[in-house]
C-alpha cells in the first residue's frame, strides 16, 4: 500500500551539495546555432544511450561566462513546492523560477536525489495551481501530453507543448522506473509534468535517446524514443519528504487537449539555474545538465544514499533507534510492511514491501485494533523539525532524520521540542492514510535527505538479511524478528469487512441475530503462485463458506475474508469453525484456525 496523507507536510531534509559534474561545451550565440546543437550536446562522445534534456550554455570565445542551465518544474503541494530533476538544480548557487503567469521569485533547493534524479524545490509564493497525478499508472499506448520550457532562448517564452503516446512501460534495459514515450521533447523540458488525456500527471520528463551514438552503432536514426520517471516513483519520493500528492478524478469527459493545456501551464515554472562560477541573466541559455541515463536506477522504488555516499555516512554519528511504538510485538502491534529495494523485496529479500514504500510500518492486532492508548515514541534523542496533521520529523545531528506518520491531533509536540529516547509522541489511533482510515503508523529514516532502510542503511552492500551497519538497537532488532510469509491477525466480524473497517478497529462481534458472519485474515508476505484457501464450517460441520485461488501478483500485506448473510431469522447455536491455508510448490507454509460459539 502506498504511504499517503491527504494533510500538510512535515518538513524534508535538506541535502549537502554535491561536487558539479563535467559540462559540455558551448556554442556560439547565433541565430544558426541549432547546426550545432547536435556536437555541442555531446551526443558524439556521450557514454550512455540516452541523455538528459538540458542544452548547453552560449559562452563568448574570450570570456568565461556564468554556467547557466534551464528546465522546467511543477507545483506539487499548496505551499508552493515545485517538483523538477535533480540534474536541472544540480550545484546551483542560483535559483530563479519564472511562472506561467509572468510571476518571477526566488527558489532553493529543499531536497536533490540524484540516484532518483528527482529534486524538490521551494519557491518563495503559495501556489496558484496544484498538479494532480493519476490514480494509475500509464499503459502502452496511452496518449500523453509532454509540456516544459525547452531551448530556453530560442523557442516561444510560454511553456511548450509537444503530444505523444506510451511506447513502452519500462526505459533502457528495461528500467522499471521510467516511461518512454514518443512525445519530442528537447534540451529544458527535464523536470516537466508528462500529463496523461486528462490533464493528470503520468511522468516526469527526464530524458531522450542518444540518436546520433545509436545511429553509428545500428546505422539507423531513431526517432521519437524520450523516457519519463514514472508518476510512481516520483508519488513515493514526494511522500519520503512529507508531500502527499494530489490524486486527480476521473473527469466525466475527456477535455480539449487545449483545456489541458492552459490549466497545466498555471502549476508549470520555469527553473533557471546559475552555478557557483556566475549569476543568472535574463534569457540566458542554460548549460547541459550532468548525469545521461545509463540504465535502471538501483533503487527504483524510493530515494537511496548514493554508493558515494557510503564513506561519509560510516564517518557520521550514526544514531540507533529504538521502536517507535510501545507495545508488546506480536501480540498488541506487529511490523506490517518494510521500505522497498525494488519490485516489492524487502531488505531480507522477501516480499514483504508495499510497493515504492520508504517506512517501515506498524499495525494494531486483533482484538487491540480497537485501542486508542498505544504509545508512539522518539525512537532516539532529538528536536522536533517539522510537524503536520499527519507526521512529525525529528532531528538527530549529522544528517540523520527520522519521520513518524500518525494523527499528531494526538499529542502536542510543537516544532522546536527537544525530546529524549522513549517520550511520547502521540498515539496509534485511525487516521487518513490514502484513501482510507487506518489504525497503522509509519517510520522513515533519512540521511542528508535521502531515505533509508534502518535495517540496511548501506544500499551498495550486497545479501539479504540485516547489515551490520543496522540503525535498530539491539534490543529492537531482537523484538522485529523478521518472518517472511505469516498470518499477522484473523477473526470474526458480523459486517461485510473492508481493509479500512480491519484497520480502523470496526469489528463488531457476531451474536445469533447478526445480519452477517464474516471471517476474516490479515496475512503478509505472499508471493505469485500461491494457493489460498479459506474456509467456514457451520455447527453441523456443513460449509458456510469457502474460497480458493492462487495468488497472481505479490502482496506485502493484505485483507483477505468470506462474508456470508444469515439464511434465517438467526445462526444455528454451536461453534463454527474457520481454517485458512497458504500453500507455496504445493507444501502447506501457513495455517491459521479459528472457532466461534454462538449461544
């Protein structure tokens, strides 16, 4: 389940700058400069098959001129929060954002992944207009509307729009993160939103293909082959710093790709950048952006420390954290899912991670899910950084940050509070989380604005399994466990359930005279191919219900139950008896029986 809030952020970290990567050279300033954009671009020595949409800076031939790039931008919540790559912004000592109308402040860098090659941007206005991404993601052939600033200089000063279709839903190699798409885009649309029919946002444009490298290894030029970061990935990089992403409905009719159009450009900007060498000038041509695409990303389903980044991370004070829930595992509260590595593994390489999720989470069990006492607490030393309806973000020194997703209506904890290990933040209770109420919380931790796993920090070791360099405590790592597919919780409940009903603690118990009898099974860890089987048996040893199938996709966690309505005017007296089955390369892993009697 993706990680959602529908209230305001708590605040992101913001990353140390990072060294400035090798830049193309110049072309002359001339009205036939496109001639040679091709060779300025780099495109004849470029390493990788694709590149990034950013164009190169004109530099007069006896001067050292300020480095100067250009992209493009979207606002992503209401306080002004622009979305854009990581390679437009990267080492700028310079922010300018010009919007679609005409407003032209200030912006800094909130946060830079470059393994992501998404940054957040903050801008010095509340938003006007807010995008919204689609509930969604893109197919293969789904028409997409790609707008942005490109060839800033050159082409016409409002945002540009070029319209295409979804050649395939993987990049180069395959890359799960990235869309390619036909739509043309050119140097300065990197950041820009890649809308689908609607108006919602699908991608992020990122890059295009190299053609001029392919066409000497194939001797064919292709054509219209550009890539986009899915909406996905870029939903769970804005959730990791504490945006929740507007998700767009449904319209009741297709609108005018014009409609769509002039409502996308009043949440589109343009960003230009000045590096440390200079400072921006209006209508300046930016330089080529660092870091062409070299195939998938290693970590496609959230934001990752950088292998570089590994020295400075074992050099740093690293804290350990406790839990952040206090409550007996396993019997009040249980880990319900972990942060992703990619495709759903976990950091034993077990399945058990909702998709592109950077928090471990932690659920209320059985007859606890209608508590409303359990205690979250800081799970080290810190200062309250950030805080919204929906999270708190502690402080710890060296870079390290730690998020907490609940109802903070439970707790006042205002922003500026030192606390200490173990003092409570607030309490596990229901509250929106997505499109539903849950009774669940969440914890994140980040190193100089990146997301990592607590259990192995380090992305660039290999194995499975917690690393030795694990931020848990002794004492939680011992209490976590780790137990790749099980039954977390199951029950009875006389209403047709739902996960939210589960998860808010709506379960109320079954009597004779109940309309109906639902078994339910909150299970974790399940894998593609497995055989699924429950079961309801009446007094008699008759069936009341029953179910089997085999699993399709990997589920992290999940609600499964059967929901019968009474026959009668009651249920017979007696005990029922309810038995589910999971059977993975047909040997029987998990089993769960439960009884009910009814007098």
């Amino acid at each position: 389940m993706p990680v959602r809030t529908a209230t305001p952020p708590v605040l992101a970290p913001v990353p140390a700058p990072e060294p400035a990567a090798p830049r193309a050279p110049g072309i002359a300033r001339a009205a036939g400069c496109l001639i040679g954009l091709g060779a300025a671009l780099g495109l004849g020595s470029a390493p990788a098959l694709a590149q990034t949409a950013a164009e190169p800076a004109t530099a007069p031939a006896t001067t050292a001129p300020p480095k100067q790039r250009s992209g493009t931008a979207f606002v992503v919540d209401a306080s002004g929060r622009l979305l854009t790559n990581a390679h437009v912004v990267a080492d700028c000592a310079r922010i300018e954002l010009t919007y679609g109308d005409g407003r032209r402040v200030s912006g800094r860098i909130a946060v830079r992944d470059p393994r992501a090659d998404l940054a957040l941007l903050e801008g010095a206005e509340p938003a006007t207009a807010v995008a919204a991404f689609a509930r969604a993601g893109a197919r293969a052939g789904d028409d997409v509307i790609a707008l942005g600033y490109p060839l800033r200089g050159l082409l016409a000063m409002e945002a540009n729009v070029s319209t295409g279709i979804v050649s395939a839903t993987a990049g180069l190699k395959d890359d799960p993160t990235r869309l390619q798409i036909s739509a043309p885009i050119q140097p300065g649309h990197s950041g820009g939103p890649l809308l689908d029919e609607s108006g919602a946002v699908v991608g992020v444009v990122v890059s295009k293909l190299n053609a001029l490298r392919v066409a000497r290894m194939t001797g064919d030029v292709p054509q219209n082959v550009n890539f986009a970061i899915k909406s996905g990935v870029a939903q769970a990089f804005l959730r990791a710093h504490g945006i929740e992403p507007a998700m767009a409905e449904p319209p009741a009719r297709r609108p005018r790709t014009a409609d769509v159009v002039q409502a996308a450009r009043a949440f589109t900007a343009l960003v230009e950048c000045a590096t440390q060498t200079g400072a921006l000038s209006a209508g300046a041509s930016p330089t080529v952006a660092p870091g062409p695409a070299t195939g998938p990303a290693p970590l496609a389903a959230a934001p990752a420390l950088a292998p570089a980044l590994a020295p400075a991370l074992a050099a740093s004070p690293a804290p350990s954290f406790d839990l952040p829930v206090r409550c007996v595992l396993g019997e009040e509260c249980a880990p319900l899912d972990f942060f992703d590595h990619g495709e759903q593994r976990d950091f034993a390489c077990g399945q058990r991670a909702a998709p592109r999720s950077v928090y471990t989470r932690f659920a209320l069990l059985g007859e606890h899910l209608g508590r409303r006492d359990l205690a979250i607490v800081a799970a080290a030393d810190g200062r309250v950084v950030g805080r919204g309806e929906s999270g708190l973000t502690l402080e710890h020194g060296g870079g390290w940050r730690t998020v907490y997703r609940f109802d903070t209506g439970t707790a006042a904890v205002p922003v500026g509070t030192a606390v200490s290990r173990g003092d409570v933040l607030g309490r596990l209770t229901p509250f929106k989380w997505g499109t539903s109420t849950a009774a669940v919380m969440g914890f994140a931790v980040t190193k100089d604005g990146r997301a990592l796993d607590p259990f192995r920090p380090d992305p660039s070791t290999a194995g499975c399994g917690t690393s030795v360099d694990t931020r848990w405590s002794p004492a939680a790592q011992a209490a976590l466990g780790y137990v790749a597919t099980a039954v977390l919780d199951a029950g009875f409940a006389a209403k047709d359930l739902d996960a939210a009903g589960l998860q808010a603690g709506d379960l109320p118990p079954v009597t004779r005279e109940s309309t109906h009898l639902s078994f339910w099974v909150r299970r974790v860890g399940v894998r593609a191919g497995d055989r699924e089987r429950v079961e309801v048996l009446d007094p008699a040893g008759r069936p009341v219900g029953r179910h089997e199938f085999v699993a399709e996709t990997a589920r992290a966690a999940g609600l499964l139950q059967i929901a019968r309505r009474n026959p009668a005017a009651s249920w017979a007296p007696g005990t029922y008896k309810a038995t589910y089955t999971l059977t993975r390369d047909g040997a029987e892993l998990v089993s769960a029986v439960r009884e009910l009697t009814l007098r």
